[in-house]
C-alpha cells in the first residue's frame, strides 16, 4: 500500500511512518523542521504547510493519507489574541485542506482512507482551550462533510485523542506530579502513549475496515464519556 503521511518528522506523524514501514508498505512522509531522511519503501520531503504551494512528488496512487501537524495553545479566552487563533487555523485547518487538495487525485485513484486527528476538548468543554478546540472543530465539521461528498469512493475520519505522551504535549507532562494528575483525571488512570493512537490510524487506514466513515473516533481512556 501507498501512505502519505503529512508531519512524519516527531510524535505520533513519526511512529506512524514508521510502523507502516515496518509492515513493508510505501511511505511517503512530510516533516517541517526534523530531518527524515529517504531510505528504503520511504520517501521524505521538506514541507512547510503553511506555503501557498503544496509541491510534493507523490505516487499515481495514493491508498491513504494522515495529516498530523497540530499545536496546543492553551491559554484564557482574554489573553489569547486574533492572531492565536489564525495561527491555529493556518496549521490545523488550512494546511490539511491544501495538503489533501494536493492529494486527491491519487486518494481517488487509490479509493484511500482519510484520517485527521482533533481532539477530546472538541466534544467535551475543557478551560482555556477554546484556541484548539475552534481549530479542531472545524477539522471534526469537514471529516463529516468531506465522508459524505466523497462517499463511497473515499473513506474519511478523524480521532480525537485526549492528552498522549508526545513532544507536543512535553510542557503539560514534565513532571511525574503532572503526569500523575493528568493520569488521575481519566476512567482508565492514565495518559495515552503514541501506540495508542497509530494503532487506531492503522485501524481506520486499513481497508478491511471498509465500512466506517464519517466518524470521530475518541481514543481517550473514557474522559469524554465516563464519571467514575
């Protein structure tokens, strides 16, 4: 099969990339600052999704596509500016839009799997995260609208996972006290690791699962659905 992974470059885009390569599939991978180097079934290229042109050299067919850029800005609604939330917009929202354009033709091609990740705060009030959540709700909305405008050829879904041990979440997890707290605020007492969430990826990338669509899928050890 043939991937392309948008952030391959750290974290969850990174694990990824590599257990697709491990299971002997095609990867093409993007990374912004974290060097990948090509090496066998990998391609890599340099990509700044924020670019006004997506120029990345993909395969004719395409069988799946994961965007995994993201940022977690928390902060109080009256200190976080306009800007802040376009920035937010820019990564999260506009460069998947742009990326996936740039994709499609070979997606169709492929009948591929689309996955974009949002979050627990989407569905489930969290303080100070209206920044992420607005971004990720948009991604949520246009999972939904583009799994019914590219029905039945195209598969499109998203998980919402909820804190996971990655670089991007390092600040909010530094400590053993803060991991321990943030471990105690879910049913299942604790954090996510990555292989929490490339398991799921995989799961919604792969085609014998080839009936699911339009969904969120909240990898979150219970926190949005349990009160124990």
């Amino acid at each position: 099969m043939n991937y392309l992974v948008i952030g391959a470059g750290s974290g969850i885009g990174q694990a990824l990339k590599d257990s697709l390569l491990e299971k002997g599939h095609q990867v093409w991978a993007t990374y912004n600052q974290s060097f990948i180097s090509s090496v066998e079934n990998l391609t890599s290229f340099q990509l700044d999704v924020s670019s006004s042109e997506i120029n990345v050299d993909l395969p004719e067919v395409l069988d799946g596509f994961v965007y995994c850029p993201g940022a977690i800005n928390l902060a109080p609604f009256h200190r976080l500016k306009s800007e802040d939330f376009l920035k937010d917009y820019e990564l999260q929202v506009l460069g998947a839009i742009k990326t996936l354009q740039h994709a499609l033709p070979a997606l169709k091609k492929g009948k591929g799997s689309i996955v974009f990740f949002s979050t627990v705060a989407v569905g489930t009030g969290f303080n100070y995260h209206s920044c992420v959540s607005s971004s990720k709700g948009a991604i949520e909305g246009l999972t939904r609208s583009l799994a019914a405008e590219f029905a039945p050829n195209l598969r499109v879904n998203c998980i919402a996972p909820s804190l996971v041990d990655t670089p991007l979440a390092e600040k909010f997890i530094n400590s053993e006290a803060k991991k321990e707290a943030n471990a105690k605020r879910h049913p299942l007492n604790r954090i996510g690791i990555i292989s929490d969430i490339v398991q799921g990826t995989e799961f919604l990338l792969n085609k014998e699962n080839s009936w699911i669509t339009g969904q969120i899928l909240k990898i979150d050890g219970g926190i949005s659905s349990l009160k124990i």
